[in-house]
C-alpha cells in the first residue's frame, strides 16, 4: 500500500492491518479486471494490433486517475506525498525490462496481474503463463550474477518529468492529462480506421455507446479543468523537494563505502 496510500507510515493503520486489506483490495482490483474483460488474453492480444484499444486507454485513464488523485489529496492534507514511495530509476535496464515485458505480453497475452485474475476464472492459458512467469523469476534470480552489474546500472535516482523539462509540476500535469486524452482519442480512431465494423449496430448497443461517450467526455472535461487549473496556479508545495524519497531499493553504487 505504500506506493498508493502510506496509511502506514502516518500512523492511520498498523502493518498487520495494513497487510489485510491487501486481500480486499486485491479482490476488488481482480474483480474489476474481469468485469472489464481484461482477463481475456485475446483483447489484450489485439491491443497490439489497434483490434481493441480498450486496454491502452483504461491504463491512460489510471494513470490521470492517479496523478491527479494524489494531488486532491496532498491539496486538502489527506496524503503526505513526501511518505509515498517513488520508484527510483535505472534507464537502460528498464528499456530492455520494458521490451521483455512487451513481448511476453503480445505471446502470451497476459500480464502478471490479468493472468492471476484469469487463472481463478479456471482459464488453462493463464495457468500456464503463471507457472512460466514463476519460472522465469527463479531462473532470473539463479543467474542473477551473470547480469547484476548491468541489473543496478544507470541508476538516475527518483526522474519527474517537470524536473526533466525545467518546466512547472502544473504544466507537467496538465501535459500528461492532454497526452492520455489525444492519446486515447488517436488510439480510438486507428482503431476504427483499420479494424471498421460490419453490420449496422442495434438500437440498444447504439444507447449503450452514446451513454458511455457522454460519460467518457464528462470525465474528459473534468480532468481537462482540473489540469488547467493546476498549471495557472502554482504547485510548488505539492512535493516537498526537501525531503529525501524513502527508497526500499538501495542503489549498489550507494550501498558501497
């Protein structure tokens, strides 16, 4: 929970209990993933292929949901973002993690979460996917000195994006916000483009469609507002830069004398 609410750490909840709403929280989490039909490798399998954006765009939609999240929360003194944990970065070990992870996702069309969730549906390919992603972190940390060095290299601390561009955290803020949206939009329409529909659509799927538009541009519009808002007026006092991050992960090249 530290990486999502410290409730921990500012004494709201002690860690036993902090450990049992893990099991709700992840029942909650599994089940909207299945309602969201994410426990289907096929639809995020076709994500790859602009069949269904479906995937790209709720994890768009997460990542504004978060980031503005935490802000409301820091703002009204709920959160203290100083306490939460920022994952530290290590560039070209992330880029080559980050292809690896790509490619088992388009092979295997899960990821560890939507296999987990798949595999309690009683779904046979999720089951194997389990097991081979198992395997792989065991012989991932049997050969771990074979690529140690380079597992802990590049380390570039804890990297934001306003620090990155010189610019303010609100302009930041709201440049992610307009990226998810053009980046859903664009998703959407290559989408249409190259995977059109056959057939017309019944008079109850078109209700559901312009019901779930009208939704999704409320919800545009509110994120849009909120991020403009916040690159007009300063957020300096979001995070306080004077404290150190708590890392959970000790860089090598800080661990030595």
């Amino acid at each position: 929970m530290d990486m999502i609410f410290p409730l921990v750490k500012t004494g709201a909840i002690s860690d036993s209990t902090n450990l049992w709403l893990a099991l709700p929280t992840g029942l909650l989490f599994g089940f909207a993933l299945f309602k969201a039909r994410f426990t289907d490798s096929r639809r995020i399998g076709w994500a790859f292929y602009f069949k269904d954006v479906g995937v790209p765009v709720v994890m768009f939609s997460a990542i504004v949901t978060a980031m503005l999240g935490l802000w409301g929360l820091s703002l009204v003194g709920v959160l203290d973002i100083s306490k939460v944990y920022l994952l530290p970065t290590y560039l070209w070990p992330m880029v080559v993690a980050g292809l690896i992870f790509g490619v088992g996702m388009v092979v295997g069309g899960y990821c560890p979460g939507t296999a987990l969730a798949s595999m309690v549906t009683g779904k046979i390919d999720a089951l194997v996917f389990v097991l081979g992603f198992f395997i792989g972190s065991l012989f991932f940390g049997d050969l771990f000195p074979v690529w140690g060095d380079f597992y802990n290299s590049d380390y570039r601390g804890v990297a934001r994006l306003d620090q990155a561009l010189e610019i303010d955290l609100g302009v930041a803020i709201l440049g992610v916000v307009l990226i998810a949206v053009g980046g859903s939009l664009g998703m959407r329409w290559v989408q249409k483009k190259v995977w059109p529909e056959d057939g017309r659509a019944s008079d109850e799927e078109i209700r559901t469609r312009l019901a779930t538009l009208k939704l999704q541009g409320a919800l545009i519009a509110v994120a849009l507002l909120i991020g403009t808002v916040l690159a007009v007026f300063s957020t300096e006092s979001f995070i306080d830069d004077r404290v150190e991050p708590p890392y959970y992960i000790v860089p090598k090249v800080a661990a030595q004398p």
